[in-house]
C-alpha cells in the first residue's frame, strides 16, 4: 500500500511580547500574541527525519522579538509585512507563510484629569487582528476584531418567523439585542502605500458600531447586513468583510407569580446556548 504526505505545515503558536516605546514624557505600549505557520518542501523530514529543510520553531520567535526591536509594531499589519519579508527571503524552502496578530488593547490611566503617561489599564476582552498570508508572488491582508460586546435596549425587534410544531418563542416587539462583534475585512492590495492601517481600523470599528447603534433591527442577520454593507461603501480599501454575530440572550422574567408586571424591565442574562449567524459580504 503507498502511503503520501498530504497537506502539512508547522510554526511556532502564542508568541508574547510588550513594546514599550519610549519618548520624552510619554511612553507608548502594544502587547502582541503572534502565531506563525510554514508550508512548504518538509517531506523529507516526516518520511526520512530529515531536519535540514526545518528552520527551527525557536528561531521564528526570535525573530519576533528581534524584529520587534527594530521596528515599530504599531500599526500590527505593517509588523507582520517585516515578519512574512524576513521569512520570504530567507527560507528558499518555504512556499506559504501564515501570521495572525492579536494586539490586547490599553488606554492610559485617567489621572487629576489628564491622561496619564505612563500607566495604563486594560481595555476588556476586545482584541485587534491582523491575518498575513504570504507566498513570493504576494501578500493578503485581513484586519480585525475579537471580543467586541455590544448591547442595546430599543430599535430591535424579531417578529413573522418560521414556525413549526416545537416553536415557543413569541413575536419580541422590543427586544434586548446583544452580541460579540467578531469581524475581519480584506485589503484588495498589501502593498498599496494609500492603505493607512491604524486609521483604517479604527473608521471601520467606529462605524460597525454606530451602524449597531443606529440600525432598525428587524432581526440580528439584518443587522449584520447593514454593518457589513455601510463598511464596504465607505471604505474603498475593502474588498470584503466577514462578520460573526452570536445572539447573546436576555429572557424577560415572569413576575406574575409575585403579583407584578414586567414591562421590559427586569431580564435574565444567560450564557447558553447562543444563536450563531454569520456571513461574508463581498464587492463586485
């Protein structure tokens, strides 16, 4: 019987580091979680233990932090530009690169009034994401984001679905809707100078989040919609956006054993389960 190696690949997962950058009066921090990934001309060392193809995983998180000291790590896409360069050309071997960036986000402590220039504290569970895919031809980019709850308590309703013999829900005139943004777009050309990063990232958060705030929701597949379509016709820089919108729930309490009304007031948050709607919107 002949056996084949079929797709395979290795790296060097959850690579850690703070940068501090140090100005006069003023230090700036990013705290980054790097992955890295090869694919490539590693047959040899599965089928004859062959290491002389293998750079070693070690090696890709030095050069992390090496990098990291010589470059700015903000914005976290250009970061990973100079990791898929010193990868590219230094390793004849490897045919695809993959990186994903994950940047915890910190804002500066509020002290008497004024932002404080050296001490910080932590932003929640939000996260910042870059994923780079590189070959010699070229680069994608995905920016992104993790982890971003949001909630509102008016403009939401969820009515006219499908029903069948085990339904219960009832038509919700005026639900609370709340979920976890977790979205990434695609930048149409890596190595267009016109793409500022930074200030990209930030525009398509704010308006996923105004477009959140603003939308009449007539469900959360809706919603997702109308975030995805404002992104793609504001912003000529993306190609496409993904979005992950999972419905966290919040059960309107029953009362009347107790003798009282609840007029959409008193809500039960529960964990699970969790709705799961998500798509992909792309332009022509």
């Amino acid at each position: 019987m002949a056996i084949h190696l079929g797709q395979n690949s290795y790296g060097e997962s959850r690579v850690r580091l703070l940068r501090v950058a140090r100005q006069e009066g003023r230090h700036d921090i990013r705290e980054l979680n790097i992955s890295i990934r090869f694919e490539g001309d590693f047959e040899t060392a599965h089928t004859k233990g062959d290491n002389s193809k293998i750079l070693p995983a070690d090696t890709m998180k030095n050069a992390v932090y090496a990098l990291a000291r010589q470059h700015s790590v903000e914005p976290v896409e250009e970061f990973g530009l100079h990791l898929m360069d010193q990868f590219v050309t230094y390793n004849a071997q490897v045919s695809r690169v993959h990186i994903a960036i994950e940047e915890t986000p910190w804002s500066r402590l509020p002290l008497g009034g004024k932002p404080h220039a050296s001490t910080f504290t932590r932003n929640g569970d939000e996260r910042r994401t870059a994923q780079l895919t590189g070959t010699r031809e070229g680069t994608t980019i995905r920016s992104g984001i993790r982890n971003l709850v949001v909630l509102k308590t008016s403009n939401a309703q969820f009515e006219k679905f499908m029903r069948d013999p085990f339904t219960t829900l009832k038509d919700e005139k005026n639900q609370i809707l709340a979920t976890v943004i977790e979205a990434d777009w695609l930048y149409p050309n890596a190595d267009d100078e016109d793409v500022q990063f930074g200030p990209m990232w930030h525009g398509v958060r704010q308006m996923l989040l105004e477009t959140f705030a603003e939308h009449k929701s007539l469900s959360l597949q809706h919603t997702l919609y109308a975030m995805g379509e404002t992104v793609l016709n504001n912003f000529d820089n993306v190609r496409e956006i993904h979005l992950s919108l999972p419905k966290k729930h919040f059960d309107l309490i029953d009362l009347d054993p107790l003798g009282m009304d609840n007029p959409s007031s008193v809500f039960l948050p529960t964990e699970e389960p969790q709705g799961s709607i998500e798509a992909t919107l792309r332009k022509d």
